[in-house]
C-alpha cells in the first residue's frame, strides 16, 4: 500500500473505513529484492500495478503489471574475514543501486531482502539483514537457509509455474556459490526440495591461480581427488577441471535418486530425493550463478570454478536426457525475488479464536503451508506440519512464523483434536508462555481448533487461530485487531514476486 494508507488496514474501528477499503480498485507499488549470497550480491527494482480481482474485503489485489526499472550490476560478495562480511561494501553498494535507480528508501512501498548460501554462515548476517529492514524501506526479510533458498529458486526459475501449467514433473537444480538446490515439482507443488555442498566458489583465487579463500566441502571433495589445497597454494588447470568434473558427478547422483555415494552423502545437508527416477523428469531446470555457464549465457570469469563447473553440467545433461527435456530458467543467477507486492486484503470469518488481542497488530510473519486430510492418523498429520516447516529449515513452530492450513475433509470434534494434538508436537516450547501462536485456516474450525489447543490440551502458548483465509508458500501476513461489532480480523497477505518465465530453450 500506499505510504499514507498503509497503517489503516490495522486501524479500522469505524464501518465508513472498510467502505475506504473496499473501494480502492487499483494501486502501484514500487519494489526493491536484495539478494546478498555466498557468492554475488545483487538489487533489482520494480514497478508493480495492483488491480482487484472481484469485490469485497476477501478479494485479491493481483499483480497485473510488473516492469523491472533497474537490474544493479552483480558484484562479487565482499569478506573482510573467512567468517565476516564485509558490511561496509555491502552497504555502499545498496545505496549505489538506490542512486542509480533514482530512488530514495521513502521512495519504496515494499520489497524483500534475502541472504543465503555461505554467506547466511558468516558472523554478521543477521545484522546485515535487520539494517536493510529499518533503512531501506518496508522489507520483508529472510535468512534463507538451503530448504528455504530451494523453494525460492522454485518459485524464481519459473519451475512451479512450468510445472502447474503443464501439469508435470519439473526438476529445478540451483547452483549457487556454496550449496546447489534440488526442487523437485509436481503439478505446480514444491514435493521435495534438497541441498547439497556443491558450488563454483568453495575455491577463490586470484589471476595468478593462487587461492584466496577455501570452503570447508572443497577439502573433502579434492581429498577424495587426491589432493591437498591451502591458501596461498597455487590451483593448476588440471586441479580446476578434476574438480568441476567431480562435482558434477555428485549433482548428478543427487538427481539419480537411489543409493548414494559415500562421498555425496558426506556433502548432503539433508535426505537425498525418495521414490524418484531421473527418466521421470518431465522438464529440467538450472538456476544460480553457474546456470549461466549451463546456458553458454556468460563467459566471463570470477576467480572460481564457474565456467569449468558450467560447461562440465551442460555436457553431463545433454548426453543424460532426451532433447526438450532441458528448458531456460525465467532467470538464472537472478533467479531470486523481484519484491513483496502482490497483496490479498482479507478478513477472518467468525469463528476465529484470539486467545488475546494485545499481541496484535503483526506484521511480517511468514507462512508455512501444510496440506491435512481427514484419513490422516494424528502422526501423519504431525510428519505434515513437520514437512511444511522443513521448507524453511525449522524443525518447530516459532512465535514468528504462522501454520496455514490446507484441511480437507469434513471436519468432526476427533478430527480437529487429533490436528490439535499434531500442531501442539510442532510447536517450540521454549518460548515464553506469552509468544504468540499463529494458526491460518482455509476452513472455518478456528474456534474449536483454538479451544481444544488451550482448553483441552492445556497449551501455554497464546493462540491467535483464524479462518476462512487463503494463503500460499512464500507468503507473509500481517494481522490486525479486532474491528466493529462482528471482530472481524482483518488479513493482509503478502506475496514475494518472481520474474516471469521466459520461453523453452
């Protein structure tokens, strides 16, 4: 929204206020990513049109128009130490890209920032993160750990639309710096996601071959080459093409699903696919710097094993699959959010649970998505909560992340106890009794499911369980207060933008 409008969406008191509301039929939105990674940084803004879709408080604002003003350069991302970023440069350059655009921070309604890869690991992330978040206009922040980049990428690379519109099977294989992401998509849904210590830039050198920096995962990938490299050692070209080679060979064991090799399963951040053949890949696709080295779209070299690990991909895929399987990415190393800007203006049916209302409003907090079935046992339905959360690398619900939930079935009184009883196991008890707990349903079983959690299975946690609200992955909600007579609460979701797909090549 708006600079003037925004904060009414949590202030309304008065029935002439949802009039206000209900009559803005249109708005624009200017939108800024910031995409800090283990090996590039880079900004992009945008422009965003917002139209409604239908009438009334529960009718979406859709992105109808998206025109990117100004792609910054890609810089290298900047360290001071093995552990430290350099903030400084990374700052400074921030303000270069706002310059360059020709805006201010006041200048932007929304955006998203996101750090990944290596560089999430690095001492002063967090603080890199929280400072763009109070300068540089209304941001949605991420740290994005390998699940959360995985479904990011997704999303980025125009995976998950190829995927819903064809109604297939879609590989994406992201190839950053420090981790390479597998995300494998069915009809429009992320399925499974996996990482692995893979990248072009576990080795920096300078233009003398002499290495500069060393990541942990390269050690172990030219231990097992036969090799032995420090900082300060020189890389031969053999040493280069050894290593892209292999490393090609442990992505494409990731992507063979089955028993791996003990040294890939050494480099796995997570579980390897399940129940997948690679001749099941309908589409495959690359994203992350090194896909432009895949897609012969750079030639340029960075002081990494880019090009070599690029070039070794491109020959490994197309003597693997069939013609047509291998398509462009809508974007490849910027295969990241262009913003926050498609906006749903909602409002909870009335049978939302508020345990209390002195938490509210919120703004910001991200959604998991799980997906509920009636035939579920009560441990099925926690490996779904389990599942959804694992997509963001978290393992509990925290007081600043939401549950949305995707229930089918008609709901009776054991089915919504045994879903009480699978959220309760996911919820993080370390958290102060007054953490808020935030639940999202697509159905109207806020109220019973928000007494049983407190009544019934005596919960600690403040519940704040809302209804009759839609939402995806990737989404962000703000939640205001209760309003008029009715208590209705009013939802506005927030969805990151990704770039368009662009056509098959």
């Amino acid at each position: 929204m708006h600079d003037d409008d925004e904060h009414d969406i949590f202030d309304i008191s008065e029935a002439d206020d949802v009039e206000d509301i209900e009559g803005i039929e249109k708005f624009t939105l200017h939108s800024v990513g910031i995409d800090i990674g283990s090996s590039t940084t880079h900004t992009i803004f945008s422009r965003l049109i917002l139209r409604r879709e239908g009438a009334g408080l529960s009718a979406k604002f859709v992105v109808t128009n998206r025109d990117v003003l100004y792609r910054s350069p890609i810089m290298l991302t900047p360290y001071i130490t093995g552990t430290e970023i350099d903030t400084d440069k990374v700052k400074a350059f921030i303000d270069d890209s706002y310059a360059e655009a020709g805006f201010t921070p006041d200048d932007i309604d929304t955006g998203a920032a996101v750090i990944t890869g290596e560089a999430l690991k690095k001492e002063n992330a967090q603080p890199i993160l929280e400072y763009f978040a109070e300068e540089s206009g209304r941001f949605i922040c991420a740290s994005a750990g390998p699940m959360h980049e995985a479904l990011l990428a997704a999303f980025g690379s125009g995976a998950v639309n190829m995927s819903k519109h064809h109604d297939n099977s879609v590989l994406d294989v992201d190839i950053g710096g420090g981790t390479t992401k597998f995300s494998l998509i069915s009809g429009g849904e992320v399925r499974q996601m996996v990482a692995v210590e893979v990248g072009a830039r576990l080795i920096a050198y300078d233009e003398d071959m002499t290495i500069t920096r060393i990541e942990q995962p390269a050690h172990t990938i030219m231990k097992d080459l036969g090799h032995t490299i420090a900082v300060g050692g020189k890389l031969t070209e053999a040493m280069r093409q050894e290593f892209a080679d292999k490393e090609t060979d442990i992505l494409f064991d990731v992507m063979s699903g089955g028993d791996l090799l003990p040294l890939t399963q050494s480099l796995l951040l997570t579980n390897g696919l399940e129940n997948h053949s690679i001749h099941n890949i309908d589409h495959l696709l690359y994203s992350g710097g090194v896909s432009e080295y895949v897609y012969d779209r750079e030639a340029a070299t960075f002081g990494d094993i880019g090009p070599q690990l690029g070039e070794a991909i491109r020959q490994r895929t197309l003597a693997t699959f069939n013609p047509g399987v291998l398509v462009s990415s809508a974007e490849g190393i910027r295969a990241t959010v262009i913003g926050a800007g498609e906006y749903t203006l909602q409002a909870s049916g009335s049978t939302s649970f508020i345990a209390t209302s002195d938490v509210l409003p919120v703004r910001g907090i991200q959604v998991a998505r799980a997906f509920i079935d009636k035939e579920q046992s009560t441990d099925e339905m926690r490996k779904s909560l389990s599942l959804a959360l694992s997509k963001y690398d978290l393992q509990k619900l925290t007081s600043t992340m939401a549950m949305a939930l995707s229930v089918s079935g008609q709901p009776d009184y054991w089915y919504i106890r045994h879903l009480g009883e699978a959220i309760q196991s996911v919820v993080d008890t370390s958290e102060s009794a007054d953490a808020p707990l935030f639940l999202v349903i697509d159905v109207d079983v806020a109220k019973s499911l928000g007494g049983i959690l407190k009544e019934e299975l005596k919960l600690e946690r403040q519940v704040i369980c809302i209804d009759g609200i839609e939402v995806g992955d990737l989404d962000y909600i703000d939640i205001g207060k209760p309003m008029g007579v009715s208590e209705v609460i009013p939802v506005t979701v927030k969805s990151l933008i990704f770039a368009l797909r662009s056509s098959s090549g």
